[in-house]
C-alpha cells in the first residue's frame, strides 16, 4: 500500500525538532530509524500530516564515555552500538540482544532510541535497558529531564516521552566485569521475540554476588525478573543452584497469548531461558 500524504520535516537541531513538534501537535510523527514506523505508515494504520525525521540532527549520534556511565545518543543506530567496544565492555547485555535484532539492513537504519520509544514489548532493547538500570535523557521545552528505565515504559507503545518532548540519550551505568546473555526463542530468524531474556550477572569466587534480569514479550511492557535477582545471590553459578532460584522468572508476569504460544508456553520459555542466561552470563 502506499501512505496517505503527509508533509515532511528534516530540522538539523533539537531545537528546531522540538519547535517543529510544538508547531504540529498531535498531527505530527517523529521518525528516527523508520523501520516501525514506515510499516506503520505503508498499511495505513496510522496517517499522521507531518513527519519530523530526526536524521539529519548529529547532536543526537554517537557513543560517549562519561565516567561512570556510557552514553548513547537516541539516534544512534544499532550497527555503531554492535562496532562500538565501549559498550561491549561496560554493557554486554545490550550488545548481545542488538546482535539478535533483524538482520544487518535493519541494524544499519534502525536507532536504539527509536525502537526504545516505539516500546514494543516484544521488541530486544526494553529489557536489557532495565537489566541495566539505564537512565533516559527526556528534551522537551522546559529543557532536560532524566527518568529511570522503571518509569520509561509506561504501558503497551508507550513511554514516559511526553507530548512535545523527544528522548535526546540514553545514559547506562557501567557494568564492567559483569557477564552477559541475551537468549532470544524465536520460531522464524530475523523474528520479533516470542520471548527473550536479558541477563547480566557479576560472579565473585564462583558465587553470584549480583544479578540483573529484564524479560522481553512478558507483559504490555519490558518487565524485570526482581524475584530472581533477589534469589540468585549469594548462591553458587551451577545449573542446579540457579535452576532452583530461577523457578519463579515468570511469577508477576501476563504474557500475551497469540497464534506463537498462549501465555502459559511463554511462562515455560521465560523459566528455561533465565536459567539458561543466567548460567551464561555466570560463565556455567
């Protein structure tokens, strides 16, 4: 199909994107990547009279050490965060599930900030942004505002990115020396998760002194396996210690029910593939 018309906006600031938002209101989409939103527009399921493509605003790229955190611009694509070594040694995790995202035509258009706004529950950044407790820069006209990855996701495609604002970084605490693994069960490559699990674990002599688990496709939103994380500690980084402890992964969840499996299959998945994480990350 082809899309119903709109007009289209290329600012190359903040500024002026968030002028350019002001301006259009609820009649106006911002585009980082486009690869959800351009399926959106082709089927018609959405027929917004502006487009404000954020491509062309460099501010919004790249990869930065800030001491204690990494940070990652919005518009960054997944293709830079995979060649990026910063991320790799400090955030593992989000390194592994990009490496499952679609495949490499994808991930050089898509940007983590786009798909972290689009907030599809099955979709494979959400859940290691919570694993690891990420922060997110939020620019509206009142200036900057930070919120914790516990109140970014707010329920189904939605965010704590309020009307007129636009998510401008993403800040993430170092993880380094922590392990990390990404399980991801799909039935087709290249497929949305049915579900996956974002571990990261830090290990002292043999024994789980921290964990950090999201799940991805549990509920309406990125969800944290808290139980688990409480559960993982102090206990030794074996299969049947962490069997044991990972037996509740899916308590607290509501996954959907749908032609891949009802809810009850993906509480299943969830348990099987945290064990399978967490021994991973754990080095087991």
């Amino acid at each position: 199909m082809i899309p119903a018309q709109f007009d289209y906006l290329a600012p190359t600031s903040v500024a002026d994107a968030l002028s350019a938002l002001a301006e259009a209101g609820d009649d106006a989409k911002v585009m980082g990547g486009g690869q959800s939103l351009l399926p959106i527009l082709r089927m018609r399921l959405n027929a917004p009279e502006k487009i404000i493509d954020l491509g062309r605003i460099e501010e919004l790229r790249g990869i930065r050490d800030e001491g204690d955190h990494v940070v990652i611009g919005a518009m960054t694509t997944y293709a830079d965060v995979l060649a990026s070594a910063l991320v790799r040694q400090h955030a593992g995790v989000l390194t592994d599930a990009i490496t499952e995202v679609a495949d490499p035509q994808i991930r050089h258009r898509g940007t983590v900030g786009g798909a972290l706004v689009h907030a599809d529950p099955a979709g494979d950044v959400g859940a290691p942004a919570l694993a690891l407790d990420t922060e997110f820069v939020i620019t509206g006209p009142g200036g900057d505002r930070t919120v914790a990855a516990a109140d970014f996701f707010v329920d189904l495609f939605e965010t704590a990115v309020g009307e007129g604002e636009l998510l401008t970084s993403i800040r993430i605490p170092k993880h380094t020396g922590w392990g990390s693994r990404y399980e991801k069960f799909v039935r087709v490559a290249h497929q949305w998760s049915i579900v996956a699990v974002a571990a990261t674990v830090r290990v002292e002599g043999g024994t789980i002194a921290e964990a950090r688990i999201g799940l991805t496709n549990m509920g309406s939103t990125p969800l944290r396996a808290t139980a688990v994380e409480q559960a993982l500690v102090g206990r030794a980084a074996t299969d049947d210690a962490v069997r044991e402890a990972c037996a509740a992964a899916a308590d607290g969840t509501n996954p959907p029910s749908d032609l891949n499996g009802d809810a009850d299959y993906r509480k299943h998945l969830a348990t099987v593939l945290t064990r399978r994480a967490v021994l991973a990350a754990a080095g087991g």
